[in-house]
C-alpha cells in the first residue's frame, strides 16, 4: 500500500466540504464481494468509469452524491444538481425552476419519504418530490450538510453560521459552533440509533445534548500524550457494523473504543482506527456493503479498509483527482466517487484484465494456456508469464524466454511447449529441462505460430514456412508441394479419429496417414485466413475462425455454412472459436468478444435459422482493451473452472461466464423522461392531455442501470392500441403516428440481457383530445341526417322510376345504340390519357433521377448526398447515433487524363465507383462529390468502426485492378474521415472531412486522417 504525507488543511475560511451522510444502498453489494482470484486483492481490480465536462458534467468538481427512490443519481456542483441516467446528464441550475438562490449545490441527501434535499450557495435549501421542485426555508449561509432526523426537523450545517433546525412547522432553532462569534461550520451530520445528533464542526467533533451543542474531546484533544489539545477539524462521520463511530478529519481517522449508543455524555472515547491513516486529511467516510470501509482524504485519493487490510486508490491508478469531495454507493453496489476532477464509478463489471500493471511481461498478449496443475501460461511480445492463484509468479523454467515474443503455446506429457516469434520452439520439460527447436535443427522458419503435442509423443510445428513433424528419430515437413493450400500455417487441431487439421492464411488443409489436402471453402466467398479450428459439441463437426465469419464443417457430409454479417453479427473476423461448459460459443476479434448459442450457431450455419442473438462485450463490460489479438494459438482458451480468457491488445481479459447471470438478476428500474406531441415537449406530470388533431406523439424512457447501462434492453405496449409487448431492444424511444382519439396507457419495461423483465414498470397514462367531427355525438348525428337523407331519396327515385318506366321502355334501344358508340369513344379517350400520363410520369422519373445521379458512375450526386446527409445528421442528433462521412480523393488522378486520355478517366472513375460499392456496407452510401472526389455517409456508426470501413476501402482500392483499361495501371486514394459528435450542423462536420482529407493528402496521401 502506498502512503504519502498530507499536511493539515491549510484554512479555515476556505476549506470546503463535500455533502454529509447520504442515504446508503446495497441491495446487490457486489462491491464487497469477493472477486475471482485473477483480480487480484488490491482497488485496481475494480472497473473505473470516469465522468467529466467532456461527457456531460456541468462542472468537474463534485461535492455531493445521491439516489432518489426512482433510481436516478443525483450530481452536485459548482454549477447546479444534475440528474444522470446512465445514458445522459440533466442539469438543474437556479434558472430551472428549482426555487435555488444560487447554481452551486454542496449537500444532497434523501429523505425517508424519497424527497431530494438540495442544498448550496446563498443559503438555498430546496426539495424535489415526484419532479416538482419547493423551495424550503433559507439558511444564513453556504449549505454544506443536511439531514432529515426521525422526528420530521430538518439539520443543517452551514459553512460559517453554525447549525440551524428547521421543524416540520417551520420553526427555526440556531446552534452555534463557535459560542464566542455565534458561528462556526459544519461539516458533517449523523444520527445515532438513540436518535442523538452528531456533528463535524469546525472545532472537531460535538454532541447535540440538551439543546446545546458540547464537545467530544478525540485522542490527542486533551493534551495527552505530548499532544497540545487543539481542537481540530471533523469532515467526515460513520457507523461501523459494530455501531463504533468513525470520526474523520484533520486527526486522520478515529473510532470509538465501544459502540455508541452504549455510552453516555462524558464517557466517550476514541482511538486511531489505522496507524498509516494518522497523517491523512480525511473528507469523506462510507461504509459499503460487506463491512467495507471506505474512505476520502484531502491530496491523498481513496483508501479501502478492510479488517486491518488498508488499500489505495489515487491518480496514479486512473482518479482523475485526489481530492475526494463526495462517496455513495448505489443500489447497484457501485462505489461513486466525486473529485475535483470529475465523477468516478468504481464498480464491477462482466470481464476483468490483467495488464502489466498486475506483473505481466507485456500487455501485448499472443496466446494463453492452462496447465495441468491449473496455472496459467500467457506469452506476450516480451516473454512468458506463468499466473499461480490470480499471481504472476517467476519460474525459474520460463528465463529462457524472458525478453523473447512468444507466439504460440501447446501441452506436452511432461511440462508445455513455446513458439516464438525468432527463435524456433522452446521446449520446457518437468524436471527443468530445456530444448531448443530452431532453423539450425532442422525447422524451415523459427517464426512458429502454432503448436500441438500428438499422443505418440511427437510435436506438431506450425511455422510460416511449412508445417513441421517433429519425431524422436527425425522430422517430415510439410507444404503446398505436399498438399497443404500455404506454407504459412497459422492453426492445428487433431480431432477425436486422428485427423490433424491445418488452418493456414490460404486456406484450411488436414493430414491423414501421412497424406495432406487442400479442403475446398469456395462455398464461402472471400475466406483466406483460418486462424482458429476447434470441435463442436459431440463430435458433429468443426468450427472454423477466419476472416470472413465462423465456419462450420459438418462431419457427415462435409457441408460447410458461415455464420457472418447476414447473420446480424457485427463483425466478421474471428480470431478463435472456443465452447464452454454452458453450451455458449465465444469468438474473439478486433472488436471484441462475442458470445452465441452454439447449437442457434450451428442452425445459421446449415441454412435452419436466419437471425442469431448475440452478446457483444467491449471496453465497456470492463476489457482494457477489446482489440483481441490472433494469428497464433491458443489466442483464448476455456479453463477448467469454466472461465474463459483471451489475449488482447492489453493484457489478458477474462470473464466468468457463470457471473454473467449476477448482472442480470435485477431488472433496473425504468422511467418516462420526455414526451412530445408534434415535437412540442409536454409535461409528464399527470393528467397529461394531448391536443386534438396530434399526428406524432414520441416518449423517451430509460432503465436506470449504472452496470453495462448501453445493454439494456426494452418493450413497451400501448394498451387501447397495442395487442401484445412491442419489443425494441437498446432503443429508448417509442414513436406512433395518427392515435385515435382517447384514453390510452403506455406501459414500458427494462431488462438486462438474459435478465427478467422489470416487475416495477414505467407507466404514462394520457388522453387526445378529439375534433369536432370525431366526437360520438356527432358520429350518430351524421348517421341519422345520412340515413333520413337516403331513405327520402330512394323514396323520390321510386316513384320517378315508376312515372318513367314506360317511357324509358321505349327509347331503351335507341339510347343504347346511342351510349355503346359514346363508350367506345370514353374508352379510346381514356386509353389514350392514360398512355400521355405514363408518359410524362416516366418523363418526371428519368428527370429527377438524372437530377439526383451522377451519370458518369451511376452513384448519387452531391445534390442527393447532401440531401441525404442533413436527414441523417438530424436523426443522429435526436436519436443519439452514431454518425460519420469521409471525403475521398483519387490520388494523382491528373496524371491519369494527362497521360492516357480523358475516356481512361472516365473508365477509371466508374470502375472505382464499382470498387467502392462493393467495400462498403449496405447502410452505407457512396456518392459522387464532384471530379475525382466521392462522399461516403456512414450512419449509426462510431468513429472507431467508421476507421475500419474507410481503411478496408482504402486498401481494397489500392488492390484493385485496372489492366483492363490500361495494364499497370493502379490507382490510390486519400480519405478524410469526420464523425458528427461535437457539431451544430452537417456543414461543419463537413469541413472537418474536408480539413482531415487535406491532411490525409498532405502526409502523403494513400492513408486515412481524421
């Protein structure tokens, strides 16, 4: 544990305190669970989020914490309270009709009927109840602690004026601090279980006793021990689970030697609660769930303390402050921390790393294996580590690869097996022994990427020059000369008949009694890199990673099915495929980990089923890095404690798959936070009435989780409107169009993925209000005025029927003669209107879509693209998508005129254009900006994976082609590339494309910049 000393606090007019005591949740306590042994003991096994101006925050110093009963978490600064979701902050100024003298908010805390108590600058004191805001009666000065005591009084503590009561009746009693000045601060407040009141004060700690405020001397106030009696500060006060009081402060941290509400006035008594505490300014005290106490200090961050364990926490491990101002704990088991840098969520989360920070060589990890004795091996591009019990550990046996990249590891009978990047394979036996295997032995490259023990003891040697049988009595190499589709072999697999399976970057071979063959893949278009072979459940067949989705062979009749983006999958390049003991297929990529059904997996593969549901886990779900790295074995692999681990760009990630379920249990809580009609925002407070004639009625909901709060899921039903649950997964809106007059009620719920749906619903309940014409009275009214009106005509047509029958009787064929020739002529002039108007409606056609195309290349022009732009530009911004477009330029295209001719030019371009289409998505679009210059709009796509996109089509240009139209000739592109977060409109964000292409061009084009 690292210590430093911390000064006392230098002022005592200008200290500031964060909030008082807050009203504490632990319904799930994860915090304070244990962790897997992987995690390590120490803070930085949690999972840290950080919140600052950037994303959100009104201001970076937080001073107060809390959560109201709906499961939102309250936020206060220097520039008011701010509500958060786990999706968006609100903020609440004093120029938000919350009733507050000043913007800046120092205490929080929730009452026992659920009220917000806010309190700030100026003396504000106000409370929010069911989203109304009230003003409360004002304190003389800057509010740094409030509580609400079991009585119904209201305790405030002020900073300079002392402590005030306010009783339910409005009736205000003033306490002073400092009885000499009338004054004093208060920092902080506590109620024992006997309903007395503690205070942290400016002169240490007091005791409220008949109606007087007395001094409770701490250790080293009475001038024991050589200590000079000085009063000093309290900031912080607690109960431990033994009913001990914690005093934080100036003195560091004491407790009382008994439990509190034991002793009387006179007969307290403290002592330092840990000796490496003692120097330590102390701001903030929590007791978290599982006995866990944690505690804020001024320049020294957090600490833990647990038992007589003491950890830290501080900038140097990610705080983005160490001066802690606010602790809370959400009913999540999330620790919240509030700094002068900004607010932090120290919690858990699906997977943990461990990274050179835990003692790995590198974070840069190449492969992972699991032992017989149940330790780990990780190799990385600076050795190999060995994990015993969640610890790197050195072994003498792993020097010989210390400093060497380790490509590949592997099992033998008698210890394990290395590849490495340059030096051949290393041999590790049980007694300590140490082999080498290298060019000078007999291999072809002593670049391994892959290795394998067979059951008659020889080893298997993948290199990047052949594959390699390495026997007692000699060696047989392996290459295309031999059968295998490439010398460069990446993967190995020996299934349950003895067949050994060759993944290579060409292509996938096996070998069988000494023969090998190329198996043919051109059923799955495009597939060149096999990176990960392993069997599916029961022997069926194999699953296969590779670059373009997961295969899968079917042992019976050699069928093979891919599993890729027409799946719905959001990636397609896996680096291995690998089965736990639930039944649960994990793939790893550039992208992240996913986890599928295996069986559901299969059914894709064989044609049987569509669609395939996914779980996406990224740096999000708690990965430092979700860049997962491949092209070497095992890149992941399943431990016999069910775990499941892969190598990444950053260190080792690992997850638990029995532990996903703990963060599914509990549905969170869901609320309405908008409705509009027609794009009018509307009160949710009921009753809510909507305008007759409405056509477009939005609301916004949210599931209040602060754990993985981007993968919630949710459905909503309309009950008058909608038969059954409507099912809209991460989207947090619903949308309809054209409601019927009436009454109607929406109910939505939330769920976690895998989780129940949330018991405690949202519900928003409204009417429309109808028109004139759509009121029942009027309906029956119309209705008798139409019936009377038909009866009385068909009565009038009777009797002229009757008057007139004879009469038509006997000009009926003269009138018929007369209408079959007018027929004729209606019909011909008919035929002949209807061609004119196909006509001109093909005419209307072929002009707006020349006006809208480019006709050289056949894509959309700058007109359509700009058009086209500014709608999704304003759907990203209500929706809160994702939204990026790249400028791209050919390069030298000049040349391409100037030395051939401009007919080349044009066969360039539309060959290009052809290119282009073909790189992109389908939900992308490519257009024609002007010359040699394209337009790509990439909706609902972060900036990260809109790199992606733009770098494939960069490459895919610059292999593209072109002796058709004249041989040699190849052609390169720039692209600049924007995303729309941070813009006010689609020019600007144009104009950083267009900036980022100049750059592009400027360092030397062929690249992607933004």
């Amino acid at each position: 544990m690292r210590r430093r000393q911390q000064p006392f606090w230098a002022s005592l007019r200008h200290a500031r305190f964060g909030a008082g005591v807050c009203l504490l949740f632990s319904l799930l306590a994860v915090l304070a669970a244990p962790r897997s042994e992987a995690a390590g003991g120490g803070l930085d096994g949690y999972y840290r989020e950080t919140w600052t101006t950037r994303e959100g925050l009104p201001h970076n110093t937080v001073d107060a914490i809390a959560q109201t009963p709906d499961g939102y978490l309250w936020v206060g600064s220097w520039e008011g309270v701010t509500r958060y979701s786990g999706h968006s902050f609100r903020n609440f100024d004093r120029n938000s009709g919350t009733h507050m003298p000043d913007s800046g908010v120092r205490s929080l805390a929730v009452d026992a009927d659920g009220a917000l108590l806010v309190g700030g600058g100026r003396g504000g004191l106000v409370s929010l109840r069911e989203g109304e805001w009230s003003p409360l009666p004002s304190a003389p000065a800057l509010v740094t602690s409030v509580l609400r005591d079991r009585g119904g009084a209201l305790w405030v503590g002020t900073d300079g004026a002392g402590l005030m009561r306010i009783d339910s009746d409005g009736r205000r009693q003033h306490f002073a601090v400092q009885i000499e000045t009338g004054g004093g601060s208060v920092y902080a407040l506590l109620q024992d279980s006997r309903g007395r009141l503690w205070v942290g004060t400016s002169r240490g700690l007091m005791l409220l006793h008949q109606e007087q405020l007395r001094t409770v001397a701490l250790s080293g106030e009475n001038g024991e021990n050589g200590e000079s009696g000085e009063r000093r500060r309290v900031g912080a006060l607690a109960l431990d689970p033994g009913g001990r009081l914690l005093v934080g402060g100036d003195h560091g941290l004491q407790v009382s030697t008994a439990a509190i509400d034991s002793l009387e006035l006179d007969t307290f008594e403290f002592r330092s609660r840990h000796p490496q505490l003692q120097d330590i300014a102390v701001s903030r005290l929590l007791v978290g769930g599982g006995g866990s106490l944690w505690i804020g200090s001024f320049g020294s961050g957090l600490f833990r303390l647990q038992g007589e364990q003491l950890d830290q926490l501080d900038s140097r491990d990610g705080l983005p402050n160490n001066r802690i101002l606010a602790l809370f704990e959400d009913r999540e088991g999330s620790l919240w921390i509030g700094t002068n840098g900004g607010l932090v969520r120290l919690g858990d989360a699906p997977f943990s790393s461990l990274t050179r920070r835990q003692g790995l060589a590198d974070d840069f990890v190449r492969s992972v294996l699991e032992l017989d004795d149940g330790s780990l091996l990780v190799g990385s591009s600076e050795g190999l580590d060995r994990i015993v019990a969640g610890e790197v550990q050195p072994s003498p046996n792993l020097a010989e690869l210390r400093g060497r990249p380790v490509l590949s590891l592997a099992r033998s009978s008698d210890g394990f097996v290395a590849g490495t990047y340059t030096d051949g394979v290393v041999r590790v036996r049980g007694d300590g022994r140490v082999e080498r295997i290298d060019q000078q032995s007999g291999l072809p490259s002593n670049e391994v990427r892959s290795l394998l023990e067979a059951p008659d003891g020889s080893l298997w040697i993948g290199t990047t020059e052949g594959l390699v049988h390495w026997r007692a009595d000699g060696f047989s190499l392996f290459r295309t000369a031999q059968g295998l589709p490439s010398n460069y072999v990446i993967s190995l697999h020996l299934d349950a008949v003895g067949m050994l399976w060759v993944g290579t970057k060409d292509g996938l071979g096996r070998l069988h009694e000494g023969q090998a063959e190329t198996i043919d893949l051109q059923a799955v278009e495009g597939v060149e890199s096999i990176f990960g072979i392993s069997a599916a459940a029961r022997g069926q067949g194999l699953w296969l990673a590779t670059d373009r989705g997961l295969l899968y062979l079917q042992r019976s009749d050699g069928r093979i099915g891919a599993v890729g983006f027409d799946a719905g999958l959001p990636f397609e390049k896996f680096f291995q495929a690998l089965i736990d003991g639930r039944g649960n297929l994990w793939l790893s990529g550039n992208r992240g980990v996913l986890r599928l059904d295996a069986e559901q997996a299969r059914g894709v593969a064989l044609g049987q089923e569509e669609r395939l549901p996914f779980e996406h886990f990224t740096e999000f779900d708690g990965m430092a890095s979700a860049q997962c790295n491949g092209g070497s074995e095992p890149a992941a692999s399943v431990r016999r404690d069910g775990s499941v681990w892969f190598a990444t760009a950053k260190g080792l990630a690992w997850i638990d798959p029995g532990r996903l379920a703990n963060f599914s249990q509990q549905a969170p809580p869901v609320v309405i936070e908008a409705v509009r009609a027609d794009n009018a925002e509307l009160s949710i407070r009921p009753p809510l009435e909507i305008a007759a004639g409405t056509s477009r009625i939005e609301v916004d909901f949210a599931g209040l989780a602060f754990v993985m709060p981007q993968r919630v899921r949710y459905r909503y039903r309309l009950e008058g409107f909608d038969s059954d649950w409507v099912e809209r997964g991460a989207l947090r809106s619903a949308v309809f169009t054209n409601l019927f007059p009436g009454d109607y009620s929406l109910r939505v719920q939330a769920a976690h993925p895998n989780g129940p749906w949330s018991e405690r619903e949202a519900r928003l309940d409204f009417s429309i209000a109808a028109l004139w014409w759509q009121r029942p009275l009027t309906w029956l009214l119309a209705l008798a005025l139409l019936g009377l009106a038909a009866w009385r005509a068909l009565r009038r047509h009777l009797r002229r029927d009757q008057q007139t029958a004879e009469r038509l009787r006997a000009l009926v064929e003269q009138r018929t003669a007369a209408l079959q020739s007018q027929t004729e002529r209606l019909l011909q002039a008919d035929a002949d209107q209807s061609d004119l108007l196909r006509q001109l409606q093909q005419q209307s056609e072929d002009f707006e879509r020349q006006a809208r195309e480019d006709s050289l290349t056949g894509l959309g022009n700058r007109r359509a693209f700009d058009e086209l732009m500014a709608q999704e530009f304003a759907l990203a911004g209500r929706s809160e998508q994702p939204l990026c477009m790249a400028l791209i330029d050919l390069d030298h295209f000049k040349r391409v005129n100037d030395q051939y001719s401009h007919a080349t030019g044009d066969a360039v371009l539309r060959a290009i254009a052809q290119q282009m289409r073909s790189l992109c998505r389908e939900i992308d679009t490519v257009s024609r900006w002007g010359g040699e210059e394209f337009a790509l709009l990439l909706p609902n796509t972060p900036l990260s994976d809109a790199l992606l996109v733009c770098e494939r089509v960069r490459s895919g240009i610059e292999r593209t082609a072109l002796d058709a139209i004249r041989p040699g000739l190849k052609i390169t592109v720039s692209i600049g590339l924007a995303s729309h977060e941070g813009h006010s409109d689609h020019d600007r964000m144009l104009a950083q494309a267009d900036a980022a292409l100049y750059a592009a061009k400027s360092a030397g084009r062929n690249r992607v910049a933004c």
